[in-house]
C-alpha cells in the first residue's frame, strides 16, 4: 500500500503520533483488556495494528506462553513494528502484512483488539466478519472506535479548531470510511455472530496541561499538513492550524472526540 492509499498517511512523523497517541491512550486499552480478560497465554490479535504500540503491550501480557498477531496493511507500519519488538526482545509478535477488509484472518484467537481501524475501512463489515471467523467460540473481541467525532469542541469554541474537524471527518468519508463507525458496530457484531458484552464511553475534557491534550493537538499539527497535501486547504491555512493548539490560553478547554468502548464476544456452538 503507498503513503497516498491511507488517508493519515505512513510516514516516520505518523509512526511517532501514534506512539504519542497509545501513551495517552494506553490505560485506557490496560483496563479495557484487564475487563475483557485478556492474560497470559492467549492468542490475541491486534488488527490494524500500525507500528505496534499496543501489540507491544499486549505482548507483555500474553507472556511466553502467548502471542499476539499483528495485522496491518502498511509494509512501513510493520517495519517500524517489527524493528522495536526485535529492540524489546518480544518474539511472541507475528507479524502479518495483510489487508483485513480484503482476506479472511488465518489464526485461530481468543481474543482480537481492534482500535481506530474500522473508521477507514471500506466495507467494516467484511473486517469484524474476519475477526469473528478467527476468534474461537467464546473468544473476545474489544474495540475502540469513534462514535462521535463531532463532540471535539474547544471552550471558548475556536473556528480553526471547528473547521479541521470538519475537513477531518470529510477526508475519511471521501477516502472511503466513517469516522463515527462505532454507531454501525453493534448491528455488524450481531451480523458477524457475536454478542455485546460491554460499552463505554471514552471521553473528556482537558485542558492544555493535561496530557490527553497533547493527543488531539499534535493530531492537529501533522495532519494539517497532510490535508494541505491531499489538497482539502492552502498551506497558509494548514500553517495555521498546525499552531492552534500549541499556544492557547491556559483556561481554555478542550471535549475530546467520543470513543466507544464495545466488547463482544463470539457465540458459543449450541450443543447437540
Ligand atoms: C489510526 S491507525 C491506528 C493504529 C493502531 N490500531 C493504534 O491504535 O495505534 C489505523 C491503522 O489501520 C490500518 N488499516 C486501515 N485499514 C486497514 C485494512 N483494511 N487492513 C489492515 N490495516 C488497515 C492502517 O494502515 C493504520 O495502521
């Protein structure tokens, strides 16, 4: 897949925001795998997984006796991925160069992770019928995906801050996904032959010394540039942009983009 197929983008600069991403992120995936009984021993999958941030963390919990299958589209986000698990000695990861939306998953798993991934897929349905194939009947997925992209909301609102928004959610729409796929999900689990466990909402309100501040502000500051590239404004503007969140007054407020928590688990065979 080339750099222009993926509307975010595979660059080293993206590797990094995504690093930054799964740090402010990271205890929330901990405790979303902690309820979903994720340990040691398993067969996880992590699906989308990009340069592999939670599947090193997933690694560590399934320990020795585990292992986790990375499956990404991007051959430079598995580079990257498989570059610092070798650095980190976890040879529990396999690493599987693979589109989910156009191949069934080959292994067999207890469980499958699945975040920020479905809001760019064309057809989400095809991704969660390929990760219930793969999970073993009572097996587990969790995902984190957006339901309402539209409630990042600065306070006071900020019109640079209300425009990239607007531009974000178009880009994904016209490159082929939904950022608030998460809406769909619940009626593509039950299509897929599994069954709502859990939700929750992820959400909050920051302001600019908190440390989830920094996830949708460095969002800003590379992708700007990206939709200037992919032509959606002038690099005047996606100057602009780029700055916005960096340099605000300390009571400004931030909502963040709503995240939901969905955990599903695959049906057992009814027994004869
Ligand atoms: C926003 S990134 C999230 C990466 C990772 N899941 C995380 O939480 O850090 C979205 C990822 O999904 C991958 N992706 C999107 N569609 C895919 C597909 N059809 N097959 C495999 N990977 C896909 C992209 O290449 C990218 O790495």
């Amino acid at each position: 897949m080339s750099d222009k197929d993926y509307v975010l983008g595979t660059n080293d600069a993206e590797v990094d925001r995504l690093g930054l991403q799964h740090r402010v992120w990271r205890e929330k995936a901990l405790a979303a795998w902690r309820r979903a009984g994720i340990g040691p021993g398993m067969t996880v999958l992590d699906v989308g997984a990009g340069p592999g941030f939670a599947a090193a963390d997933l690694a560590e919990i399934v320990g020795p006796e585990g292992r986790v299958v990375a499956l990404e589209r991007s051959g430079r986000f598995l580079a990257a991925l498989r570059d610092r698990a070798g650095r980190l000695g976890l040879d529990n990861i396999v690493v599987r160069e693979q589109d989910v939306c156009a191949l069934p998953i080959q292994e067999p798993a207890d469980a499958a992770w699945c975040r920020w991934v479905l809001s760019f897929a064309a057809d989400p349905a095809r991704v969660v019928a390929h990760i219930a194939g793969a999970l073993r009947p009572g097996g587990v997925a969790v995902f984190h995906e957006y339901a309402d992209y539209g409630s990042w909301r600065m306070m006071p609102p900020d019109p640079l801050v209300d425009r990239f928004r607007e531009l974000v959610m178009r880009s994904w729409r016209e490159s082929g996904g939904e950022p608030d796929i998460a809406l769909r999900l619940p009626r593509l689990l039950a299509a897929a032959g599994l069954d709502l466990v859990a939700t929750r909402p992820l959400i909050d309100i920051v302001g600019p010394a908190d440390v989830t501040w920094r996830w949708p502000a460095a969002f800003m500051a590379s992708n700007a540039a990206r939709l200037a590239e992919l032509g959606y404004l002038g690099a005047e503007e996606a100057g602009a942009m780029a700055g916005a969140l960096e340099a605000v007054s300390p009571d400004t407020l931030m909502i963040t983009p709503l995240v939901a928590e969905i955990v599903a688990r695959k049906r057992e065979e009814p027994s004869r």
